[in-house]
C-alpha cells in the first residue's frame, strides 16, 4: 500500500535513501534548507516542499537524515506541532543517546509513535538499499517502521527501547576506529620490519587478527581491491565521519561512567589527522598519519 512519507536532510545519506521509497511507490516528499541539496533532489526527480510544514502536514511517516543532534532536536520540536497526530517519525542520523532520548519524548508527548535508526553501510549502501538499521523504540514502533526500512535496507535489528539503536551504533564505531588503527598500526610495523602487505595480510585475514577493518578496508593497496586505499583513499567513510562517532562514544562513556581507554585513544589519533588535513580521506588513511609520526 502505497503511503505518504517525508524525508527531511537530502544530504549524500538521505538523498538516496528517499529516492528509494520513491522507487518503491511510496508517495515522498522531501526537504533540506541547503540550496545544493535542494537542486540534486530536483534533478533526480524527487518531489519537494518549500517548508518543513508543507512537507510533513499530511505525511503518514516523517523520516529525518541530518548531520547531528542538534538538528534533529531542532526539527523534532518542530514536528511536534506540524505533523500529522499519530505520524510515525523515525530519525536515521547518528546522533548522541541523549539527543535521540529527547527527540523520542517530544514525539510521545505529541501522541507520535517514534524510533531512532541510525544506520551502517554508507552511501554506497544508501544507494544499494542494503543499509543495515539499528532501532531502538517501542515494538509497536518498530513493526510500523520496519516495512518502510526494508526498502532502503536488508538487515533491520531492534535493539532495545529509545536510543538503542544510537549505542549500537555509537559502540560498532568505537570498534571499529580502534580495530583501524590497530590494523594500520600493524602494516607500519610490517613495513618496518620487511614483511609485504601480502604476506601480513595472508597469514591475518586467515588467523586471530582478522577482523572487517583488515579484510574489507584494508589500508593498505593491493590485498583487498576494492578498499579505499586502491583508489588514493578516496571515502568510503570520511575520517570526519570517523572523528564524530569517536567523539559520541567518548560522550556516552563520560555521560555513563564506562572506561573507554582505548577508544578515547582512537579519538585523538583521528582528531590529529583531521587537523593534519585528513578529515575528508577515507579513515583508512590514518595509516599515513602512523606512518609519519
Ligand atoms: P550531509 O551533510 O550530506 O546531509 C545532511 C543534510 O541535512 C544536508 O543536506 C543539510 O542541508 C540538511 N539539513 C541540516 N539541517 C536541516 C534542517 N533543519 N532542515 C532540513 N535539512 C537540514 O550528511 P550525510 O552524509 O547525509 O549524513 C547524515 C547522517 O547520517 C549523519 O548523522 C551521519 O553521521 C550519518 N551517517 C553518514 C554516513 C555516510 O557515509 N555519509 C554513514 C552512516 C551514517
């Protein structure tokens, strides 16, 4: 059955993901204050509102993809009063716990059903509809999302009540980013000693070193093509994107009291290379930075 959906933040995330429910018949409608973003969603056909209120009033389901939680406060509180009572509002940006708790409030304060969705697989995955969805709401919200998620992602996972689906998140990148630097680490040190990418990355994809970091974005050229690094580090996943959910996981560690030695590492180390000018590479290029320190 076809429904009406607004999809509010078209940015390199939420662009292709609307344009999938598009794709799938939905009737969607999108919005963004940014100029560029309004003029490639034109291009591609997307339907759009000249204001938040036209594009939500009579939406079924109001999906928001914005940089950070202080939009999607924004937005929400907004939301709040334009959209339809009883509208299901999901927000896929990775924001911090806090900010999604919040944002869950003011939709149960307005009679909303609400989930926060934060996603992994990036824009190659926004493109594909193969993005995986971390959710954390009600069940009733969850089952009502989960039909409108499948068309932009093929594994959807309920995490727990609001906000679970942010610490799912915020804790798989925390992994992640030490798990990098780690694996960099260890191509210097093979370098140092005379040991070729290949014949580290033979004997680690294979035994207790092997971990997604080594065996999809492998740092370093050659062993595994289609990483970042055979294409001069090109993204993939930005290490600004990187430096931000480090600095969301050293929040909520602060916030809860967890020792998060390594990962509060992990964020200095990505925080060096942004100010060295690395922001904008893959995160896999850190090995640079390794290399030259
Ligand atoms: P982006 O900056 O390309 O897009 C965000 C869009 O939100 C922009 O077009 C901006 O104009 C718009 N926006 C900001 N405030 C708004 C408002 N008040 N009303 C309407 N539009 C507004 O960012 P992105 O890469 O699409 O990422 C979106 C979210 O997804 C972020 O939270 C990011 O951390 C997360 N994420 C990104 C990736 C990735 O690979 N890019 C992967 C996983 C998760």
């Amino acid at each position: 059955m076809s429904m009406r959906i607004a999809f509010v933040g078209l940015g390199n995330m939420g662009l292709p993901m609307a344009l999938n429910l598009k794709a799938a018949g939905h009737r969607v409608v999108g919005f963004d204050l940014a100029g560029g973003a309004r003029a490639a969603a034109q291009q591609a056909g997307l339907p759009l509102a000249a204001e938040l209120a036209d594009a939500v009033a009579d939406a079924q389901a109001v999906i928001t993809m914005l940089p950070a939680g202080r939009h999607v406060i924004g937005v929400w509180t907004e939301l709040a009063s334009l959209a339809a009572p009883g509208a299901l509002l999901v927000d896929c940006s990775t924001v911090d716990v806090d900010s999604a708790r919040e944002a869950h409030a003011m939709a149960a304060a307005a009679g909303m059903l609400s989930l926060d969705a934060p996603v992994s697989g990036g824009t190659v995955g926004a493109e594909a509809a193969t993005l995986t969805f971390m959710c954390g709401g009600s069940d009733e919200a969850f089952s009502a999302a989960q039909p409108v998620l499948a068309l932009m992602g093929k594994r959807i996972v309920h995490c727990g009540a609001a906000g679970a689906g942010q610490a799912a998140k915020i804790c798989n990148n925390m992994i992640l980013g030490i798990s990098m630097i780690g694996v960099a680490e260890a191509f210097v040190l093979a370098e140092k000693l005379g040991l070729s990418h290949q014949a580290l990355f033979d004997v680690a994809s294979t035994s207790s070193g092997q971990c997604w970091s080594l065996t999809t974005y492998c740092p370093v050229p050659g062993p595994v093509p289609g990483s970042p690094a055979n294409r001069d580090y090109k993204p993939g996943f930005a290490a600004a994107l990187m430096l931000k959910d480090l600095g969301l996981a050293r929040e909520a560690a602060d916030g809860s009291g967890a020792a998060t030695p390594l990962g509060r590492h992990a964020k200095e180390i990505y925080e060096a290379f942004d100010a060295a000018g690395g922001g904008g590479e893959d995160f896999s290029a850190v090995i640079k930075y390794l290399r030259q320190r």
